[in-house]
C-alpha cells in the first residue's frame, strides 16, 4: 500500500508539472545613448550641423535616421518632429530665416551632392532646390560646406569649388567669393561675410562686394568647424576642431583679436579638470554648431569623435543649451545609431563601453568617455575614411585583471581592431592590432565567427580555413599592451557548417557554434541549428550537447553569460520580434523571451540587422544585463533580468 501511494504521488506531481505554466522571472527594460527612450521624444541620429531660431527653435541636420527625416527640430529640451525624409540631406550645413531653412542635399532625384533644398518652416515642405556646386556627385563628403542667410541674402560654401557662392533667399544667384576650401559661414551686422577655412586654421573675411578684409590666423593646429556672429556683443564665436576643443571668441572692431574662450582648453583630453576622454558641461569634443537666441541662451553642438566614411555614423549628436551666464540648462544626446556597448566586468556591469563611447547609468544613461584621441592617434581606425569596415561603433570588452581589451568593429564585419587603456591615457582606448593583421600572423578574413573571451583569448572562423583558430593571450607590457600567442587551430565540426558564430565562456569551458545557412554565400547570417560543446578546451571538440534548434528562423546576434544564450532576431517568420530569447546552455530550452516592461517609456522595437548587435553579461548578483542595438531609436535597449 506504501509502495501504491507512493506511485500515486509521482503521477500527481507530474500531471501538475504538464498543466502549470512555467514560472518565469520577468525582466525590466531600460535604455542608454539617448537622452529620450520613445521613437516620437528621441534625439534624432548623428546631426552634424545646426541652425537656431531667434525664439529658441533648434534646426539640426543629418546624414540618416532611421525613423524620422533628418533634419531634427528641438526646443527647451524636446523634440518638435523633423523634416523631410531619413535620407534626404547630407547633414553637413543648415541654416535658415524668419520663414525657411536651407538644407545640404544627398545625392539622389533630380539633383546631386551640390545642392541645397529650400524648406518651408511652418509646412515642413521643400519648395525650392538650389545648385550650389557642379561637384553633385559625391556621396560620402560635404560638398557644401557652410551656410547662412542674412536679410534676402543666402551664403554657401562650394567646397570643392573654392568658392562662397552668394544667392537671394528665392534661389537667384548675384556673386561669387574666391576663396580656397571654404567651409562654416557667418555674416555680420555690417553685411561682411567670414569664411573658416578648417584646413588652414584660418577664419577670413570678405566684404559684401568681396574684397578681402582681414585674416584671423588660429594657434597651431587649430581648425575651425563652426561659426557664429554673436549680435548682442558684436563678437565672432568659432568652434575649434582641433586639439583647444573649445569656442573662440573674436573681437571684431579694428583688427579682430581675441576676447576670450568659452569651454574648457583641451576639452574632453584635458586632464587637469579631469580624466582623459571625459565629457562633460563644457568639456567639449568637436565642436560643429553654435547659436543663440533672442534670451541670450547659447546652443552648442558638439560630435564625439568615431565614424569613418559612412557620415550617417560619425560620432553622434550632443546639443548643450547654456544660459547667458554660461551656466548648463540642458542636453540633448544621441550617441549610438548603428552600434552597440558590451558590460564591463571590471564594473560588474555598471559601466558599458561601445565601439567609441563609455555610458553608465539608467534611463538614457550618462555618457562618461569619448575613447577616441584624434591628435595622439591620428591612424585610428575609428576616424580612418579609407577603413575597410563600416564605422567601428560595435564594441566588445574583456577585463582581464586591471587591465582592459576593446575590439571596435563595424556592422557586418569581417575584419576587427583591438585597443587597450592604461592610466595615463585615461578613458583614451589606444590602437593595438587588427584582425587580420601582422599580430595575429595572417590576411585571412574573419567570416566563420569571432569571440574575445573573458581571460582575453580571441577566437576566429578565418574565412575558407575549416578552423577555428584560437590566440591565447600571452600577456601585457608595462603600458597595458596586450599580446597573444600563435594562432592554434581546432577543425571546424562538420555538424555545424557552415559556421558563423563563435561565443566561448572561458569560466565554465563552454563552446557554442552557430551554423549559418547551409547552401547560402550570405556569411553574416545565422540559420537554426547552435551546438554547445561543454569542456571544449579539455578536449572535446567533437559532441555536442545540448543541440539547440532555434524555433524562429531570422536569428542574427547571439551572445551568451553564465548559463543562458541569448538570441536576437532579424527578419523571419513567427517570432514576436524584436524579442530577445534566452536559451538554457544546459537543456537546451527556451527559458523565457526578455520583452519590453515599459512599452509606455522605452521603445524597444528595432529587429537586429547587426551580427553583434546583442552582447551579454551576467552580474556577480545574479542579474544578466543585455544589451541590444536599436537603429530606430539611435540607442542601446537594456534588459536586465534574474531568473
């Protein structure tokens, strides 16, 4: 009878296993990298020149946005809508009047990289083009290179024309400026027309007729980016590029001198008002808008450094409102577009470091470092326009010891570059080595998977090899350098060809292998089939187990901590996108999906179109952080979750 009831309990106990839901934590959803977390409130991506209205209205233009057109409207703080399509404007110079805006224009339509659309500022619509250059096709520079309106007058700078070309505000051309490589405009209250010429560090002078006036000649080095003729104190402001990072100010009565600065000397590298690469108030990076109102509020935009090529990812937008006392009111910050931040374990999370950029925090975050030192590190591949990925703004990290790793790469990539910190460089990631490359002894791409594991080990899927190769790291010299040993290559398993994903989890010996998909030529893509290899470094190479056969096709980002793998998704079918599933490395089951908690606050919607677009981390509390690109939203969604 012991025996029956005995019998009866276990059946009992499994019938309610079968019929009762599984118990799930749930997570929370946060952001990072943008000052607002909804698609409608969110700071517009990467505005790379800006335009005030008198009444404190903010025009600001970029190259692309995923969801909203590109030049981005602003006032105290928030967003007012945007104008025109994602991809319609250049982003290099705007301006505008008491009833347009004048815009840069891609190359596309009836018109080409040399022109400037005309924009109605209460209808939001383009009514008129204008030829600036004959240079209207090419697609990855500014052609034109500055803009300004002054009464029925408008001013452009034709770049590679050498010259600033002079029109009426209705598109009728009246006069050129000779002047070589022109960039930022401004106009002042006597009609004379100043013109920067960032290359030669140079600020000149015209006046209305043409005729040179005066020459400001900057410190060495100096490269002036943005100009601003300040009415209430008749001063000139000028943005400085280069190593001051700082705004200029210039006395304009008799022969212009200058009257003072505004923003900390060195900006964002000083060090003596703290560590190097930290933003902050008035720690400026580059500095290529300025404006004021009518309130005597001072409108600063500043990019941090990153982006090559591809404009519509060069460093992001970074708008600081002042009063005119010069203290800070506000920000406005969008500082990931297509990219992504990986948890520092030396943090234990709290930091997360992208591809150029350091974020702590909640709710949008604070931007701690621009890890970008254009002046010591001139071959950074990060600002490198003739690299051969797409802007490096992906980052993964690996805390080994006291010391860090970053590898930066780029969308889809098949190459990577590595860069390590040490204490006199502050938050400045400083170059190291790329893969392929001479550190790692070879030229083959990168196109069977990539992983820097946490002891700093890398592994590679060299392209048309049949191996995994795996470099031990050696070590790190006195500066924090590290080095790695010969490449060892382990075969490839046949069951999982062909292959397009490696994570490695150095704490536990755990391998996990994504197969791309058989029969395609498309390498950045992940099919259904994950194998996990539980003691790989003690030898077993060869059985897999689990085998996780992914419900929904369209996986392209796997990243995996302690004992969960996480999987986000493109485009496929029946997934509830854009879902992140976390899959148990020891069972081979779905856990749970992590979800949006704060649809309301926190807009999570983007699929991922990045091969590392999810990184993940698991917390000495237990608590996994993951992180996830999201293009929509020029940010990083946050999902923080304890099973």
């Amino acid at each position: 009878m012991v025996e029956k009831k005995w019998i009866h309990v276990a059946i009992l106990a499994a019938v309610i296993a079968l019929i009762a839901p599984t118990c799930r934590s749930e997570n929370t959803t946060d952001w990072l990298a943008n000052t607002y977390g909804t698609l409608a409130a969110h700071v517009g991506n990467t505005a790379r020149s800006m335009w005030v209205a008198p009444e404190g209205v903010i025009y600001t233009a970029s190259m692309w946005d995923e969801y909203e057109g590109g030049v981005a409207v602003y006032q105290a703080g928030k967003s007012l809508g945007s104008i025109g399509a994602h991809g319609e404007f250049q982003g290099g110079a705007i301006t505008g009047n008491a009833t347009s805006i004048f815009v840069a224009l891609q190359p596309g339509g009836t018109y080409g990289s040399g022109a400037v659309g005309r924009y109605n500022r209460a209808t939001k619509t383009r009514d008129m083009l204008i030829q600036v250059s004959a240079f209207n096709n090419l697609p990855r520079v500014d052609v034109v290179t500055g803009l300004a309106t002054a009464g029925s007058l408008l001013y452009a700078s034709d770049f590679y024309g050498n010259r600033v070309r002079i029109f009426t505000t209705d598109g009728i051309w009246k006069r050129d400026i000779n002047v070589t490589a022109p960039g930022a405009l401004a106009v002042d209250s006597a009609g004379n027309v100043w013109v920067a010429q960032k290359g030669e560090g140079s600020v000149v002078e015209f006046s209305p007729a043409g005729a040179l006036l005066n020459t400001i000649q900057m410190p060495g080095g100096a490269r002036p980016s943005a100009l601003y003729f300040d009415a209430s104190s008749g001063q000139l402001m000028v943005g400085d590029e280069g190593p001051d990072m700082n705004i200029k100010r210039y006395k304009l009565s008799g022969t212009p001198a200058l009257a003072g600065t505004f923003g900390i000397q060195g900006g964002y590298l000083d060090t003596t008002t703290g560590i190097k690469g930290q933003v902050g108030d008035k720690r400026f990076t580059r500095v290529t808008g300025i404006g004021r109102d009518t309130a005597g509020n001072l409108y600063v935009l500043n990019n941090p450094w990153g982006g090559s090529w591809d404009l519509g990812r060069d460093g992001g937008t970074d708008i600081h409102s002042y009063t005119s006392s010069g203290r800070l009111q506000w920000k406005l910050q969008s500082l990931n577009f297509e990219g992504i931040a990986a948890a520092d374990p030396g943090t234990d999370g709290v930091d997360l470091y992208g591809g150029t950029d350091i974020y702590t925090g909640t709710a949008g975050g604070t931007f701690v470092a621009n890890t970008v030192d254009p002046f010591d590190y001139p071959s950074d591949p990060r600002i490198n326009i003739n690299d051969r990925s797409r802007d490096e703004h992906f980052g993964q990290l690996a805390t080994v010891g006291a010391n860090r790793i970053l590898v930066a790469s780029g969308q889809n990539p098949d190459t990577y570059y590595f860069f390590h910190f040490n204490a006199a460089n502050g938050y400045i990631a400083i170059p190291d080595a790329t893969l392929p490359g001479a550190a790692f002894n070879t030229t083959a791409a990168v196109r069977a998977g990539f992983c820097i594991d946490s002891k700093g080990g890398v592994w590679a899927g060299l392209d048309k090899t049949g191996y995994i190769y795996h470099y031990p790291l050696i070590g790190f010299d006195a500066g924090g350098k590290p080095a790695w040993g010969p490449g060892i290559p382990i075969r490839i398993p046949e069951s999982i060809k062909p292959l397009t994903r490696i994570v490695y989890l150095a704490d536990s010996d755990t391998m996990i292998l994504g197969q791309g998909i058989v029969g395609s030529t498309d390498w950045t893509s992940i099919g259904t089939r994950v194998e996990v290899y539980h003691g790989w470094s003690a030898g077993n190479t060869t059985t897999p187990n689990p085998v996780i056969n992914l419900a929904h096709a369209g996986a392209k980002s796997i990243d995996a901590a302690g004992s969960y793998l996480f999987v986000g998704y493109w485009f496929g079918s029946g997934q509830a996108l854009p879902n992140i599933d976390a899959i148990n490395l020891a069972t081979g089951n779905l856990d749970t999906t992590l979800v949006n908690t704060r649809t309301s606050t926190v807009d999570a919607s983007s699929a991922i179109d990045s091969m590392y677009g999810v990184r993940a981390y698991r917390r000495s509390t237990g608590e996994y952080v993951v992180t996830k690109n999201n293009v929509k939203g020029s940010s990083i969604t946050v999902y923080r979750w304890t099973p």
